[in-house]
C-alpha cells in the first residue's frame, strides 16, 4: 500500500539563459526548495561504499591518494547514526551497496540477493592491452593516481574493506555489488526511488556498479542527501569542496533531488503512521 509523504526537497532551475547578460547562465533560476509528495512504500535508502576508513597511521598511502577519508569518517559519526535510525523508525528500506572486497559474502542480506537476483550478467567484453596501453596505463597509476608509492597500502587497504560501524548492515536488510542485484531488489519490493548516501558522490555513487547511472537508465529516480556524502576532490577545490557542490547540482539536474538530512527526517512519520492511501499497486 502507498506510504505518501511530504518532505522538502531542493532542485536545481535549468533555465532560463538570459543573452542580455555578460553570461547567459547567470539567468538561470538556480537552487530552489520545494516540498514534493514521495510514497515511502517505493522509496529505499541506499547506503553505498560506506567503509571503515582505519587508520591514517595503519594505511598512510591510502590517507595520501584519497584525501576525502577523514570527511567520510566524520559523516558516519555524526550523520550516519541519525539518519539510519529515522528511515528505519519510519519503516524505509535501505539497500546497502558494496564492492572492492571480501566482507559481505557471507552475510544473510547478500545471500538473500543472490538468491532473487540470479547470476549477474558478465562484464562487458574487454580489449587485450598491447605493449604500449600497458605502458600508457602504468604511466598514470605512478604519476596520476595512486603514485607508486601509495600502491602497496592502497592495496593493503582493500584486501581489507569492511563496512564503517556506524553503516553495518541489519540482518534484515539487502545487500547488492551491482546494478542487476539492486534492480532486482526494486522490482521485488517496488522500488522506485533510490536516495543515497555513502562515498564518493562524484564517483562511486555516479558511476560505480549499482551507482546513480546505471541504475537511471532502468527507470529508477536517485536522489541524494546532501550532509551524507562527501567527494573526491583535488587541490583547486578541496578548500570550498567544489567538486561535491557540482556533483549535487548535478544529481539535481539528471537525476533525482537533494534532500537535507534533517528536514527529511523531521517530515518523516513513526512506523505504520503515514498517510495511507486507498489503493494498492497494481
């Protein structure tokens, strides 16, 4: 049965440019906040790559090449605990997507998927690396990312991945490495609104398995809260984190909406209280 809601949502106004302007962009509407209608009975929360972020002292390499660790381990202190708990008062799935490693195999909520999902379809045919792709493809992993000197603790660090405290999955919920199994999860429960949160926005949580893009082109609208997700960012932007306010707008723009934290869990109702509408899905 319908779970309807209305919760604040922010949106980004695409238009109009204004070609009086020096820069026609500037006409544009810009960020607008609005409260929209969603039906909690379809929504899911997916929590995405949140994993335990050890020690700068334990993996310094790591630390070195993604400088966004630290910010990820404060979000999973201080907004994770709030957030998780309100969407599962509120009776909201949440769907947990994973990858990188070797922590998750075992756990109910991914056997659970493996078992409704299937074999995943295998991954899209490759070219074979000649002499010089491997070279080219060397060059960038010694001077773009990771530097050579970061590669022995970054792969250190996800031969032993596992989820942050504050994101461990609850036995009852499902656990998917993949579009396939997290589409599968929709259509088993009717999803069809995903709001994220996890690590990275701009990467990960854009164009990784089971990430915003993939699972766009199935029909799924993606959201995001904002205060739960950080970026990668480099040295121009790091300081003002300019690369996580485009990758919002971007989410806005393509995808779905931006939700605050703690508007949408003010908004949201106790288990089994929200307005229920007359008919079910068909």
């Amino acid at each position: 049965m319908p779970r309807v809601v209305r919760v604040p949502a922010h949106y980004y106004q695409q238009f109009d440019a204004d070609y009086t302007l020096d820069v026609p962009a500037e006409g544009y509407g810009g960020w607008k906040r609005a409260e929209i209608e969603i039906d909690l009975a379809r929504t899911a929360v997916v929590v995405m790559h949140a994993w335990h972020p050890r020690a700068r002292e334990e993996f310094p390499g790591w630390y070195r090449a993604v400088e966004y660790l630290p910010r990820s381990a404060q979000i999973c202190r201080e907004v994770f605990p709030r957030l998780l708990s309100g969407v599962r008062e509120a009776g909201i799935k949440v769907f947990h997507v994973v990858g990188g490693g070797n922590y998750y195999q075992h756990l109910p909520g991914y056997q659970r998927t493996r078992d409704l999902a299937g074999e995943s379809p295998p991954r899209p045919e490759r070219m074979e690396p000649d002499h010089y792709l491997r070279q080219l493809w060397q060059f960038r992993e010694e001077h773009v990312f990771v530097g050579l000197h970061n590669q022995a603790d970054v792969r250190r660090a996800f031969e032993q991945l596992g989820f942050a405290d504050e994101a461990r999955p609850l036995d009852e919920e499902e656990i998917a490495e993949d579009s396939h199994q997290l589409f599968a999860l929709c259509k088993y429960y009717g999803t069809n609104h995903l709001i994220y949160a996890g690590f990275a926005i701009n990467w990960c949580l854009l164009l990784s398995p089971g990430g915003m893009a993939e699972m766009s082109q199935r029909g799924i609208m993606c959201s995001v809260f904002r205060q739960a997700v950080t970026a990668v960012e480099n040295r121009e932007t790091a300081r003002q984190e300019l690369c996580k306010q485009i990758a919002l707008w971007r989410v806005a723009l393509a995808f779905g909406f931006v939700f605050d934290v703690d508007e949408f869990l003010e908004h949201l109702p106790h288990k089994a209280s929200a307005e229920v509408l007359e008919e079910p899905y068909g």
